[in-house]
C-alpha cells in the first residue's frame, strides 16, 4: 500500500495505522510497491484499498482512462 519512501515508513514502524484500526477489528497488511503506477492498478482492481502515491502517477493513470484527441491537419 505504500511506495518506498514518504512518510508512510514511519508510519508503519510505529504501527499507527494498526493502532487506529485495530478496535474496529480490521487487519492491515503492507504492501511495498517500487513505484505508483502498479499501485494505481492494485487498488483499481480491487487488490488494495489505500495507498500513496506521488503527484505524477495519478495524472498518468487518469489520461490512460481517456480516448487521445488528435487535431486534424
């Protein structure tokens, strides 16, 4: 659910995550992804529920979505 990097390490070494959903009886399980792309994927198939990502990836993944325009000429 994360990308290497960012502040999520921190986040999962203090368990803060596991801490805050553990009284609502959810599990949470980490997942590394080298990059955002794959876990733009993994969440839009439904592998993954949350994650971050850098500002980039999502602009990418959003215009794979859309048919290319192309201007006549």
């Amino acid at each position: 659910m994360t990308q290497k990097g960012g502040l999520f390490p921190a986040v999962r070494q203090h368990h803060t995550v596991e801490d805050a959903f553990k009284p609502l009886g959810i599990e949470v399980k980490w997942i590394d992804f080298q990059f955002g792309p794959p876990l733009l994927e993994a969440i839009n198939v439904g592998s993954v529920d949350f994650g971050f990502v850098g500002g980039a990836p999502p602009i990418f993944a959003r215009r794979g979505l859309q048919r290319s325009v192309t201007s006549p000429r």
